[in-house]
C-alpha cells in the first residue's frame, strides 16, 4: 500500500478493537488503504460477528473523523468520541505557531460562524456538496466562512496572500455536532483513557509479539491467519491474568461467555491504529 511519503511498499494497516476495561482484543481487520477514513464500518461488523454483541461506545483518533464513519456509527446508534485533526492539536499542545493560522479561528456553534484571532466574524457564505470520487463516494460538503472586513484588516497581509481570508471546512451537521461535542472537558478527559489503556497495549504487541513484523505476504491466507494467531496468543496470556488477578474483570469475562449468543449487550471499546 502507499506509504506516508506517497511510495507503494509491501504493508498492511492493521485496525484493532480493544476492551477498555480487560485490554482484551474484540476484532482486528487488515487493509490495504493507507487511511482509517472507512474502516470503522468493517471494525464494528467484525465486533459483532465475535461477540454478538454491539459496542456501546468507540473512542477513536482523529483519523477516523470523517463523514462515512461517523454516519456509520449514527446508524448503528453507536456512541462516539473521536476528535478532529485541530482538537488533537489542541489537546497534544501543539496548536501551529502561526498566530493566523485556521488553528486560532475559534468557532461559534449557536451562529455558526468561525471567529479569528482579531475578533471578527466570518459568517457561513457558501455550503456545497463536492463531485463523487472515482472510487464513486459521495463527495465531501464543503463550507466556506468570510467577511468583508477581512479587507480592512491591517494584518491582512500576514493572515492571506488572497484577496479576502477564506476558511474551510467540510462534513455535515453530524460531523460538526461531533465537533461540538469533544469541545467538552468531560468527554476530552474519557478520550484521554485511550493513552492510558490502548497505547500501552499497543508497546507490548510490538515489542513482545512481533506485531508490527509478519514475515509472509498474502492478505487473506497469510498475513491475516499469522497476524491472527498473534492476538489470540496475547488474549489468552491476557485471560489468564485476568482470571488470576482481577475480580472485577474476571466477572465481566465471565459473564460476556455466558451471554455471548445474545444480542443488545453493550460493552466499550477503543480503536487504535497501526
């Protein structure tokens, strides 16, 4: 698949869905897109067809905020907690350090208009819907947000080279209501679980399980059974602890396998990226 720097090599993306609470792997799906922009819909379908049972809540990273996986997970009446490229930005500290830059634009969700860094409005001017891609996706809607008073503006040089500053986004109202909802400092601080819980994980597959290295090709009939045996091999070791060690865990386990065939159980999980 295509790497970052846009060169065709011999990889796969690996999406893993993984138990907040037991750490233990519910479904893994291996692509060959280099993006998470549709994966969400195939990770939630392997989730359910494991554990007969619907996720009550997705904590993903920013590559997952797009339109089709957030209307995936409307669909499925599935919570979601995902935030957008700035709003990782934002909470990583690492805001550009451009004093104009989009990243300073606060916007306004009652009016719906992006405030700059100098106080002025931008309202909504132009909402469209982009042609379908090649592939025959529904194209992004794209909103466009300017004023006048741009050209007034004494900064306007080190703010625009074009004639007025322009300030795009896309998505639809379920996108931005997504948005609005991560602004929160209750939901920030449940997204922050992710680093506690997921990340870790993630250092031990690879370090202890080689997991990031599969010495055979082949999507389906090699990669995905090694890959496979990988996991199972980490949720048995991760089983057993848990049945040793943890009481609270060992009765989720527990009773998941006895309600394991029935349907409308809830359980969280989290999406991680490799």
């Amino acid at each position: 698949m295509l790497n970052k720097k846009g060169k065709t090599e011999l990889s796969y993306n690996l999406q893993l869905s993984v138990d907040f609470e037991t750490k233990m792997i519910l479904g893994y799906n291996i692509s060959q897109k280099p993006t998470d922009h549709y994966q969400l819909e195939n990770q939630i379908k392997t989730i359910k067809n494991n554990i007969k049972q619907k996720p009550e809540l997705i904590s993903a990273d920013a590559g997952y905020n797009t339109e089709e996986n957030v209307n995936v997970a409307y669909k499925e009446d599935i919570e979601i907690i995902i935030p957008t490229g700035k709003q990782t930005r934002k909470l990583k500290g690492k805001l550009n350090e451009n004093p104009y830059h989009k990243d300073h634009f606060t916007f306004d969700y009652e009016n719906k208009e992006y405030i700059c860094p100098l106080n002025v409005k931008l309202p909504l001017q132009r909402s469209q819907r982009q042609e379908p891609t090649k592939k025959g996706r529904p194209g992004k809607i794209i909103h466009q947000y300017y004023s006048n008073e741009c050209n007034k503006c004494e900064h306007k040089a080190e703010c625009t080279k074009s004639t007025t500053r322009v300030i795009s986004d896309y998505g639809s109202d379920l996108k931005k209501a997504l948005e609005q909802k991560m602004e929160d400092p209750k939901i920030q601080e449940e997204y922050k679980k992710r680093s506690q819980t997921v990340e870790p994980l993630f250092r031990v597959l690879k370090q202890y399980k080689n997991l990031n290295t599969v010495k055979v090709t082949g999507k389906k009939n090699n990669v995905e059974t090694r890959t496979g045996y990988k996991i199972a091999g980490y949720n048995l070791r991760r089983l057993e602890n848990i049945m040793k060690n943890d009481n609270k865990n060992r009765d989720k386990i527990l009773d998941l396998i006895k309600k394991i065939t029935k349907e409308n159980t809830y359980i969280k999980i989290s999406i991680i990226y490799y």
